[in-house]
C-alpha cells in the first residue's frame, strides 16, 4: 500500500515538472524571430490606431457634413457589425489558408476602405468606407493573435501579448494627439484630417504587404495538407 502511494506520489512530482515548452520546436533564427516579431507588433499598431481614429475627426465632420451627433456614431456601430461579422468565419477560413496572407489582404482591404473616407466628399462616403474597413479589422486581429501565440515560446507568450498591446496603445495615443492638434489645419493645401487619414491608409498598407512576404505560416504542411484532402474529397463526389 505505502508503494502504490509512493509511485502514484512520484507520478504527480513528474507531472509538475514537465516541461512547458516541451514539444514547441524553434526553426527561425534569431533576426527572423525579431524581423517576424516587429512586424506583427507594426500591424497591431496599425489595427489600434485605425480602429479609434474617425472619432478623433467628428468635429471637421460635423463642420463639413452638416450632420448630427447619431449619424457620426453610426459610424462606430457599423465598423463595429463588419468586424464582429467577418470575424467569426475567418478563423474557419485561417484553417485551410496561411493567416500571414489573410492578415495582409485584410489590411489591404482596411486600408482601401480608410483611402476612400480621405478622399470622401459626402458623409455617405465615409460610411461606406468605414463599413470596408470594419471589415479589414474584423479580419486581421483574430488571427493575428493566433498567430503570434504559435510563434511564441509557451513561456514568453505573456511578455510577447504585453508588448504587442502595449506598443499598441502608446503608439495610438500619441498619433490622436498629433492628429487632432493638425485635424482644422491645412497642409499642402488638403484639410490635416484627411492627411492623417491617408497617412494610416498607407502605413496599413505597407505593413500589410510586408507580412505577406516576411512572415510564414508555422503550420504551411499541415494547411497544404488539409487543401489536398479537401481537393480530393471534392472531385470524388458523384456527379448528378
């Protein structure tokens, strides 16, 4: 009896002492962690600043668009629809393609919708482009977040989440006070609201692309995989 207590005893002692990276294989270099890391932290900011940034210019847009107080915040609540609604199948969707693409056509796709509020010469416009760019955001943070929990040590995803939120936010609060300081002025001869705009359209952009091309998708063999099975099971069926 003391045996059996004492083995059963040792098993539990093991247990505790398992390894908590156990199985998780680094195949990046160094540079290609940070080059990888920096990336995903630059889209984050990107995510957080285009998320917030419209209420920054509800002034102008009253002043320029005659509208009220409720019509600005449909603004918010329709860029808040297209994200909760593009959101849920993209994860099913991140299972059979590489997220690195998704999260780089979504922000091309945000970025499209914030260029057309820069250049909006109706309120109607700026809706329409906000509702595109709702769509973009509800793309791109759910898998980002996966993806940047897989590229993670188990033991430095709690340092990793807090700097991607933390630069996040810094960054944002910084750009909404630069942009409301030069929202009412002119620069080059264009309204500084729509500069600002047009600037986070094009950084958007950029980072977007950039992830396409210098981040890779840890599980490409197993999606590859899962695209031939799905290809397969497809040309089996009987034909009516």
């Amino acid at each position: 009896m003391d045996t059996g207590d004492s083995n059963l005893q040792q098993e539990e002692e093991m247990e505790m002492l398992i390894d908590p990276e156990e199985g998780f294989v680094e195949t990046r270099s160094k540079r290609r962690q940070y080059l990888e890391f920096s990336l995903m932290c630059l889209c984050n900011i990107a995510w957080t600043i285009d998320a917030a940034i419209l209420p920054n210019f509800f002034m102008e847009f009253q002043t320029l668009f005659h509208v009220d107080q409720t019509s600005l915040s449909m603004l918010s609540t329709a860029k808040g629809w297209a994200a909760a609604l593009f959101a849920f199948p993209c994860g099913f969707v991140g299972e059979l393609l590489p997220r690195p693409l998704l999260i780089g056509l979504g922000m091309l796709f945000w970025a499209a919708g914030l260029m057309l509020c820069s250049v909006a010469w109706s309120f109607e416009i700026i809706f329409i482009g906000r509702v595109l760019n709702g769509i973009g955001l509800g793309i791109v943070q759910p898998l980002l977040l996966s993806l940047l929990a897989e590229k993670s040590l188990p033991t430095k995803r709690g340092f990793a989440f807090g700097s991607l939120f933390f630069t996040g936010q810094v960054c944002n609060t910084i750009f909404s006070l630069v942009a409301t300081m030069f929202a009412a002025e002119t620069i080059l001869g264009i309204a500084g609201w729509r500069v600002s705009v047009a600037a986070v359209a094009v950084f958007s952009a950029g980072i977007g692309l950039c992830i396409m091309l210098f981040v890779s998708e840890p599980n490409a063999e197993v999606l590859a995989e899962k695209r031939k099975t799905t290809g397969r099971s497809s040309s089996a069926r009987p034909s009516c």
